[in-house]
C-alpha cells in the first residue's frame, strides 16, 4: 500500500488501517475516479401520444451517464421546476408516462411517453458522460 495519499473515514475507522473497504471511508485518493467525459443541458420538444426521443452523440462504448430531466403531469397539465433522474430500461415502464435515458454504442437516447398527451410539451434537462475508464 501507498504510504502517501488522502484518506478520509467515516466515524469510529482509522486512517492509519490498510483497508481499501470502501465503506470505511468518505475519501481514499487510491480509489479510482470517473472522469467526466461530456456534459450539457438540452431542451426537447416531445409531441405525443406514444414516444419521442432525444439524441444525444459522443463517441464511446456504453457510457455511464446520469441525466435529470423535468417531468410533465399529464393529469394536472403542469411541468415540473425540479429536475429528476432519468430511470434506465431496456423496454420502458407499465406506467402511462415515463422518461427515461439509454446508453448505446456513441448514443444517448432520452426517451419520453405519454399515452395520454397530445399536445406539444417543451422539457429541459442537463447531462453528464462519464468516460469508460477510471482515472
């Protein structure tokens, strides 16, 4: 083990103990790190009923990405403020509405469905790609 570094441990661990347990510790400097590849805020116009997708490129093998999107309510006819996390599927939810984002071979997809909408709804949302190695 490395006798140089950052270390910080959740109450009751030692700093001095040569553990890599991750969850002895908030920060270990020895512990790789994701490094952001790309990030960016989009704004799409979904039109329904059924899906409608935004692309997003880049040019890396499946990704791991978090996206956070606003959320409309097809019941209420309101868009949300807050901005939530895109759930990840391969085939979609049972619900009426979802949205959703899927990783592929130099893609991002977000995905929206409303089976109910038929109206045009304007949804902003922020992204951010993480390389596929660690650094």
């Amino acid at each position: 083990m490395d006798t140089y570094g950052l270390k910080i441990t959740v109450e009751g661990e030692s700093v001095l103990d040569d553990s890599l347990e991750l969850n002895k510790y908030i920060m270990h400097s020895s512990y790789p790190l994701l490094e952001v590849y790309s990030y960016g805020t989009f704004t799409n116009n979904f039109v329904g009923p059924g899906e409608d997708t935004f692309i997003i490129n880049h040019d890396l093998e499946f990704p791991f990405v978090l996206v956070y999107m606003q959320n409309y309510d097809g019941i209420s006819d309101t868009i949300s403020s807050e901005y939530y996390q895109l759930d990840w599927s391969t085939a979609g939810a049972t619900y009426e509405n979802y949205a959703e984002a899927r990783t592929g071979d130099g893609t991002l997809t977000i995905v929206f469905n409303d089976s109910n909408l038929n109206k045009f709804v304007q949804l902003k949302g922020f992204y951010y790609i993480f390389k596929n190695i660690l650094i």
